[in-house]
C-alpha cells in the first residue's frame, strides 16, 4: 500500500516532493503536532492513521476527523501557514513518509495543481470535522461506532482494524460500556467481529446498514471534491485532482 495523494502527484510535483521524503513509523497516541502549534512536520500516512482531536472542557481531547491514505495531515494550516486548530495524533499505528513543512510549502507555493489539490482536500477534512460534531448530537452509539469502523476501513484500506474498544470510546467521547454494547449488537448482525487489541468486518454491507447517514454525506462530498477516500470501494479511482 502506498499513499494515494502522492501516488497522484503529477511529474514535476513528484520530482521536487520525493526526493525530500522520510519514511517513519508512528506509535499509537504519538502527537505529530499540538493544537494551536505551527507544523513542523508533515505526514503522507500509508499503513498509520491520524486523527484531529480538538482539546475541550476538563482537559478532553475529543475526535474531530481523520487522515488516512488517501491524503495529507494538517493541509488547511499548511496552505494558511497558521498554527494547527487540533492536536494531530496517531490514531492507528502504521507507517508515513514525512517532510517538513516549510519545505513543502515553498513547493507548494510553485504548483497551481498541488496548491488546488489541497485546497479540496482542506475542505473534506473540514467536512469531517463539522460532520463528526454534528453526528456526536445527532446519533446513538451504535450508529456512530459503525460509521467510526467503515471509516477507519476507509481510510487504510483493509478489513482489519487494530485499536481497542476503550480506545474508541475516547475518541468517540463515550462510555465504554456502551461502545462495547454497540460491537456486541454489530456480532450479533454478523457485521463485525472483535478480538484482543483489534476490530475486525466481516460483512461491510451489514455495517453500512447499522452506520448512520453521515457515511452517505462523506461519500457524496468526497465523490464531489474527486478525494479518493474508500480504498475497498474505489481501488482503482482515476486521481484527475493532481493532475
């Protein structure tokens, strides 16, 4: 697996970007930048996924949105040049190539093409986050928790999800026991499965049906914006955004 932003970068992008690349592995929980801090760094995830938690009440620290393989950590601050609105942590454990900030927006600051990319992708994201609070107030546990599995799905690309249910349910800033009653009713529908330290789908449909309609709107927006999110559902998707 690779990063698909960056596997639909056109040439010269690639020429300037790659070169300047760094391969790293990410830990669960590692903060890639705080909230309210300039980047320093910038992620492509392959197999990692990162999340947006915005620090609220109680020293809470509660998921907004995501960034998997399909795209790029913290792309609206890099293109305002302005300090992170979240904190971006590791939400799954896995591999990125880096680059450090001030280096790609100069690069950035070159390529009309690049600079509309992430503008779009700015704007998914954005979606995510206003669409993450919304379905907070909106949806029950169950519901929210299914939408939390397809996503994770989504945005790298396989079945198999390692992240515990305690983990989830801070992310999703629920009670645990209720995250837990959510998963016990998805095995029952033989939608999902889960085993020590990992969330596994079994039938995606099934899933889809328990998830909330928030999904619907994600995949309308990024079928709108050409985002390549849903690596299982698109594998092949033309990329025509960076071209």
């Amino acid at each position: 697996m690779t990063n698909r932003l960056l596997q639909a970068l056109n040439e010269i992008d690639r020429a300037r970007i790659i070169p300047l690349l760094e391969h790293r592995e990410f830990e669960v929980g590692q903060v890639l930048v705080e909230q309210e801090k300039d980047l320093t760094v910038v992620a492509f995830p392959v197999t990692a996924q990162f999340t947006h938690e915005f620090h609220g009440p109680g020293d809470v620290y509660v998921e907004t949105g995501w960034v998997g393989c399909e795209g790029v950590t913290a792309p609206l601050p890099l293109l305002a040049e302005a300090p992170s609105p979240w904190r971006i942590t590791t939400r799954l454990a896995g591999s990125a190539w880096c680059i450090d900030a001030g280096r790609l927006r100069l690069i950035v600051k070159q390529s009309v093409s690049l600079r509309e990319g992430l503008a779009k992708l700015a704007l998914y994201y954005n979606a995510q986050d206003s669409l993450s609070t919304a379905c907070a107030a909106a949806h029950p546990v169950l519901s929210r928790v299914a939408r939390w599995a397809l996503m994770a799905s989504d945005h790298t690309g396989t079945t198999e999800i390692p992240v515990t249910q305690e983990e989830i349910a801070r992310l999703l800033s629920s009670q645990r026991t209720s995250v837990v009653e959510a998963f016990s009713k998805l095995r029952d529908i033989g939608a999902t499965k889960t085993m020590r330290g990992r969330v596994v789908i079994v039938d995606r449909t099934r899933l889809r049906e328990a998830a909330c309609a928030c999904c619907d709107e994600l995949d309308r927006l990024a079928h709108m914006l050409d985002v390549p999110v849903g690596g299982l559902r698109r594998p092949d998707r033309a990329l025509p955004w960076f071209g």
